[in-house]
C-alpha cells in the first residue's frame, strides 16, 4: 500500500523504517550476546594479579666447622644450599622426597634428611651442620665408617655412600648397632640399588666394634 494514502509522507515513512529496523538489530545484538554468555563463550573474565615474588632471608650456616652466610629464597632446601651455594657436592640429590636417604647429613649430631629440611630452620636450630667432607679428620684420616666401608667392600657404584656413612656413623652413636638385625632395622631408612646391604652391615659392624678405624 502507498504510504501516502495513510496519511505518512515518503518520508516520515522511511524515518519509522529505519528505527524499527535498528531496534530490531539491537535487540538481535542483545540476544546473540546473551546466548554466548550461556553457552560459555562470554570474554574471559580479567587476569588475576600474579602472585607476590619469593621472599629471601640470610641464613648463618656452621658447616663443616665453617661459618657460611648466604642470602637464599626462605624454600631452598638444606640440600639444595650445600650442593649449589657451598659446592659440598659430596651430600646427594636421590629421590628429594626424603625417601632415599643419599642427602643424610647431621645436624648437631642427630641425622636428618637435607632434601625436607629448609637451610632457613636448620640455620634456626643454630646446631652445626656435618657433611661427609667434615666427617674425616682435617688431616685426611677416614672416619672409622669411612674406613670400615672401604674394608668391607659396603659400595658399589658409590651413591648412596655418602649417606649410608652418615646414617652408620649416627647410628654407632646413637647405640642401635648391638645386634645386625639393630644395624639392619636403623639404617632402612637408606636405600642402596646395587643391593649391597651386607658389605654395609658388616661395615657398620666393623665400625661398631672399633676394628675398622681409630675410635
């Protein structure tokens, strides 16, 4: 029908034309936007801040009859520091679960796993810290472990020596090597893959004994 017989102009006409069809558009606009919100497809909502940098600390170690002072992260490890800040390399890096025992190093005497103890608490307990590099004499003799391990033939490939030393020599100490079984039941904790557990029995023996070193 001609608008003009309604009454409208030509103009008026395409006026109320053009507004319907922009509100149809909007509307379109609104609904597609509200569909994509439901279907999960909305923008992502703002990045969270990252988290805040690590916090470092100074740490005072006695290591080895040494003072060490170093700045670290307050999460690295006891193992960690000796191996990477002290270059005491000699303290290994097994399972780091504390499963293994090859990080067992003492501190004021008492063996610990270096892999689950913080260099910040072991700096806080104020006890000095023994590697295996400390625990011969300054003029080279052997430990009566070292010793002991060597004559014995307790090693093979040579990794968990170095913890498998420290626990017997804390063990020797502590009064559990009576009996093998004793030896046996106290260093479970450390694990050997070249199997050589009666070479390190009859080491611990040896060394108990005081046939295997000069105390």
């Amino acid at each position: 029908m001609d608008p003009t017989r309604r009454g409208l102009s030509r103009r008026g006409f395409l006026a109320r034309t053009t507004a319907a069809t922009a509100a149809a558009a909007t509307a379109a606009q609104a609904a597609h936007s509200s569909a994509d919100a439901v279907a999960g497809t909305a923008p992502p909502p703002p990045a969270p801040a990252p988290p805040p940098g690590p916090q470092t600390a100074e740490v005072v170690l006695r290591v080895n009859g040494r003072t060490e002072r170093l700045r670290l992260d307050t999460r690295v490890t006891l193992l960690d520091a000796l191996r990477e800040r002290l270059g005491l390399t000699g303290t290994k890096k097994g399972c780091d679960r504390g499963q293994c025992g090859a990080c067992t190093v003492h501190i004021d005497g008492r063996r610990v796993l270096s892999c689950l103890t913080l260099a910040a608490t072991a700096a806080s307990r104020g006890g000095p810290v023994t590697t295996i590099e400390g625990l011969a004499d300054r003029d080279g003799t052997l430990h009566p472990v070292q010793q002991a391990f060597v004559e014995r033939d307790g090693l093979q490939c040579g990794f968990c020596t170095p913890g498998q030393v420290m626990s017997a020599a804390a063990l020797i100490r502590e009064g559990h090597a009576g009996s093998d079984e004793e030896i046996r039941e106290f260093m479970s904790g450390n694990l050997c893959r070249c199997a050589a557990y009666n070479g390190i029995v009859d080491a611990v023996r040896t060394a108990a004994a005081g046939t295997g070193g000069r105390r």
